[in-house]
C-alpha cells in the first residue's frame, strides 16, 4: 500500500544544450488522477508524454511534475540565457544602415547589439527545438522522470507502512468492540422476556413459563433482533481490510467502499439489537470507523 501523498526528485542529463534536468514530482489526495506539467515553454511538446508516463504508474492523487535545469552539482538553477543570433544579426544591420544614413564612422559595437530586443532569450522564451532535438530531450526527460517516479514511490511506500500500521490497529480496536457486542448478543433476548414478564406481572396478571403467548412474542423479537448476519459479515470485511492493507496493490477504492459496507452494517446493528448495552458500543464503532475512513483518504 501506498501512501497518496509524497515527493521525489531525480537529476539527469546532460540534455541536448548541455544543461542537467531536475525532474520533481509532488502530490495532495484527489479522489482521481490528475497530473498537472510545469515545464518551460520551449519543452511544452514533452507534456503530453510525460503526463501519461506518470499517469500510467500512478492510480489516483493530484501530482503536479515540474521540469527546471542544475548545475553540475545538482543544485537547482535558473536556466543560463541563450543568444538569438539571427535577432543580432538583423539588429546590427539596422544599426549599421542607420549609421551610414548619419554618416558616422564608428563601426557599431558589440555591446549596443547586445543590448538589443529580444538578443538573449531566457528559458520561457527559448526557441522550439526542431524534431531531431525535441527526441534527444525526450529520451532525457522520460529518463530522469522514471527515477523521480522512483524516489517517489519510495516515500509513498515508508509512508503507505505507516498509515497501514495505524489503520490495522484501528482496525483491531474495531474488532474488540464487535467481539464485545457478539458476547452480549445472546442475552439480548433472555433480558428482554425477563423485562416483559415483569412489566406481566407490574399488571397484576400471572403468566405460566411455557405460555404460548409469550413465547410466541419472545420468539418474535428474538427474530428481529437477531445481528449474527451482520456480525458475520462484519468479520468478513475487517478480514478483507488485512488483506488490502498487506497487498502490494493500489486499494484506496476499496477501502473506501469497504468502510461503506462496515457503517452499513453497524446501523443495522444499531437499529436491530434494540439493547442498551449493545446502543453504546455502536457508537463506539462509528467513532472507530470514522477515523478509520478518514485514514483512508490518504491510501492511493
């Protein structure tokens, strides 16, 4: 099991131009997949791939991938600018026209070309790379984001462990209070004919013990409030639970409908039982339950 929630970061490269490329992944819960790209503008036709190469590996969650350059030694760093030099060339031929029109000498230096619009362009701005060069950056991105995947899946497992750890205590702290009603059951119906033969006799009327009538009634309630069937199959799903929990399979679904199935069954518990005793340790399950379905938001 796996956490929904996590971090992972990968270095890779060197990418066609040289730069090394950090790849980071981050998700939140989202009851499904959604994968948002942060990727420079120049790199937009890698999203749709490595959106789907995230999505593929991953069942539900919001993750969000953000592509940014390092330096060598792996520290994030703002992309270096690159020089446009068609855009120089053409801003020092207008320069130059404009200085034979003033009739001036001077060759027109370096650094006013420079300065011109639109010479050095940063990462956003960078010009698209062509279809031989979009493949070498591809093959780089999927690379370092097949080991951010990697670090990421790591995370989510140490932290998958221990939200499963919590949950199957919580789980078992469930299974004590159902053990407690199932103890109490059977005397359910015993209380209840020794209550109406009292409120019988409160009457002033004398019932013999093998009256038809009462056992009759006895019979009856004993039949409406009977909760083996539930409790059966309230075994049965908190088996269910354990073998989720120790899987190696994404199961946030699951769990979340077997914790559907468990409330179920704890109301009618609730409604059938008609007992004091058993009225209280109802509450204490859904107390129980809804942490445990709150905990299981946080499962892939």
């Amino acid at each position: 099991m796996k956490s929904m929630t996590g971090h992972g970061r990968a270095v890779g490269g060197p990418a066609p131009d040289g730069r090394r490329i950090v790849v980071e992944l981050q998700s939140v819960n989202r009851k499904q997949i959604e994968v948002v790209c942060s990727l420079p503008r120049f790199l937009a036709f890698a999203e749709a791939p490595l959106r789907e190469a995230v999505s593929g590996a991953i069942a539900r969650g919001r993750v969000t991938l953000s592509v940014s350059f390092a330096s060598a030694d792996g520290k994030k760093k703002g992309a270096a600018p690159v020089l446009d030099k068609a855009a120089a060339l053409l801003w020092h031929k207008e320069l130059d026209a404009l200085r034979k029109k003033m009739g001036l000498k001077a060759e027109v230096p370096l650094d006013l070309v420079m300065r011109g619009p639109g010479i050095f362009l940063d990462a956003e701005t960078e010009a698209l790379p062509d279809e031989t060069a979009q493949k070498a950056w591809l093959a780089v991105l999927e690379k370092t984001t097949k080991g951010a995947l990697a670090a990421f899946d790591r995370m989510r497992l140490a932290e998958g462990d221990h939200l499963a750890a919590d949950l199957l205590k919580r789980i078992r702290e469930m299974e004590a209070i159902v053990k407690k009603i199932a103890k109490r059951a059977p005397h359910v119906v015993t209380a209840y004919a020794a209550a109406l033969r009292v409120r019988i006799a409160a009457l002033g009327l004398t019932l013999a013990d093998n009256d038809e009538r009462l056992a009759k009634e006895v019979v009856l309630h004993a039949d409406r409030c009977d909760i083996t069937e539930e409790l059966t199959r309230l075994s049965s799903h908190f088996a269910q639970f354990r073998a989720f929990l120790e899987g190696a399979e994404a199961a946030g679904r699951s769990l979340d409908f077997l914790a559907q199935e468990l409330n179920r069954e704890i109301n009618t518990i609730g409604s059938k039982a008609n007992d004091v005793e058993i009225a209280h340790q109802v509450v204490a399950l859904k107390s129980a339950l809804e942490k445990v379905r709150e905990q299981i938001q946080n499962f892939e």
